[in-house]
C-alpha cells in the first residue's frame, strides 16, 4: 500500500472553503470524514504492523494482514477503510 502524505495546511485551507460554501462539518459528505478516515486508517495500519512483528518474532504466519472495511461514525455517516499491505 502506497503511504499518502497528508497535508494538514491544505486541508484547513479546503475545510475552510468547503463550510463557507454550505458543506456540513460532519455526515457522509461532511468536511471532517476524509480526515476521519486517514486517521482511522493511520491507527490501524500501526497497530497491524505492530501485529505482524510479534508474529514474525514468534515464528507466526497469520497472512499478509491486509483487510478493508466499512466504518460507521457516531458523526454520521461512514467511510471505507483499508490498510495493510495487499501485495
């Protein structure tokens, strides 16, 4: 999985222009939910590798990790995760 770089300024530039033309904070389609999901996405990627290494150390092969899933936000609305490596 290729990792993305976040650029935190552009996207308070584009927070900014988004709710002043009327686009919710939260919701499906809300400014916040692209973030949300990097750091979901983020969150679970760490703790994944994390994973793999405890069972590279004891001798575990549980797959290559990689899984994707939908996300339901007590924000409103969902978002579509993925992480681990699919190669």
């Amino acid at each position: 999985m290729e990792k993305k770089v976040f650029d935190f300024d552009l996207f308070v530039k584009q927070a900014g222009e988004q709710l002043r033309s009327g686009k919710p904070l939260i919701g499906a389609e809300g400014v916040f939910t692209p973030l949300l999901k990097r750091v979901i996405e983020a969150s679970l990627e760490g703790e994944l590798e994390e994973h793999l290494k405890e069972n590279k150390k004891e001798g575990r092969n549980r797959g290559n990790g990689h899984t994707q899933k939908n996300i339901q936000s007590s924000l409103g609305g969902s978002c579509f995760v993925q992480w681990g490596d699919p190669s």
